[in-house]
C-alpha cells in the first residue's frame, strides 16, 4: 500500500482527522511540498565528497546499535533482518547481560529467514515453531532451535509502526508465545 500510495499513486493532498485523548475532533487538509530533483547528479568538485557523505550516513543507518542503561536495561535498534549469525550472537551476548531488552524494530522491512530464525532463536529454551512455510508441493513448520542453557532470560518489550513488515512482524508475533514473560507491542500511532 505504502508503494501504491507514495510512489504510484502520490496525491497532492491528504486529508485527516485528529483526535485528542479527550475526544476532540480537528479534521486537516495536509498539501504534499512537491521539489523536482536533479535528475543526473554531477560529481564533479566537492560534489563527489557530498555524494559519499550521504552514502556513508544511509550506511550508518543501516546498521544494528544499541545502547545500555546503567539499571540494566538494553535497547536495540534492528534495522533490518540482514545480519550474519555471529553478528547476532554478540549482541546477544550483551543483552543476555540485562534484566531487560527493548527490540526497536520500527521501519524495519525485513529481510533474511535465518536471521529471524537465529534472533528468535535466542529467546526461547526451547524449539518454537516460526510459521509453517507452504510451498506448491507442501507445507513444513520454519522451526528456530531454542538455546536450552542460553535463552535470554529478562523482559522483553518489541516496537513496530506501520514501516514494520516481514520478518519483523513475525518476531513480534512469536515473541507474543513467549511462554511466562510479559510481552507488550507497542504500534507507534500514524499521524
């Protein structure tokens, strides 16, 4: 939808409607800010150096990172589920560390099934079924192998939005099974 919406279909104009906690209604008329780009991009100059600047910083934001709190809890900015196994473990390395881990995968989209299947791995003591993966001959359960001795053991706390799909809507999901701990999935409100 995103796609057909932005990309598409643009409209110039979106109109909304704003509710306060208290039930006050404000309807808006919000007008797209329409800029025409370059369409060839000169690298000429200094113009080179800008131009690796603003790779370098979409890099950057790619990156998984995370920050940890002297009372014990870790947050953990996922970006994307592009991350080799080890990359995986030494994070969790460190979150095992915490009584507490926030997963912040707001505008995350996705990406690799063993990457899922290794991350969800480090929450659970045991085997947990992911989904049933169907294919056009048959269907067989994605299984992610729990950590018996390992599994993080503290609260954990997931962020989604709306920019959050595939493989981070599952983790969500299945982290939601997480047998005896609180679960809560906070969706970040869409203004």
């Amino acid at each position: 939808m995103n796609y057909v919406h932005n990309v598409l279909r643009p409209q110039p104009v979106l109109r909304v409607t704003l509710q306060t906690p208290e039930g006050a209604r404000r309807e808006l008329e919000i007008t797209a800010a329409m800029r025409e780009l370059p369409k060839i991009r000169d690298l000429t100059g200094d113009a080179v150096w800008n131009y690796f600047r603003e790779i370098e910083a979409a890099m950057r934001e790619r990156r998984m990172r995370w920050v940890e709190s002297d009372d014990g809890v870790m947050v953990l900015k996922f970006p994307s589920f592009g991350f080799s196994e080890a990359e995986v473990d030494q994070v969790m390395k460190k979150a095992r560390k915490n009584k507490a881990l926030v997963i912040d995968l707001r505008g995350n989209s996705g990406g690799s099934v063993e990457t899922l299947r290794e991350f969800l791995s480090n929450f659970f003591d045991h085997d947990i079924k992911i989904a049933d993966r169907q294919t056009r001959g048959n269907g067989k359960p994605e299984m992610a192998k729990g950590h018996s001795k390992n599994a993080f053991a503290g609260q954990l706390f997931v962020l989604v939005d709306s920019r959050s799909a595939s493989a981070s809507e599952v983790l969500a999901r299945v982290v939601n099974w997480r047998s005896g701990e609180p679960y809560w999935a906070i969706r970040q409100p869409e203004l």
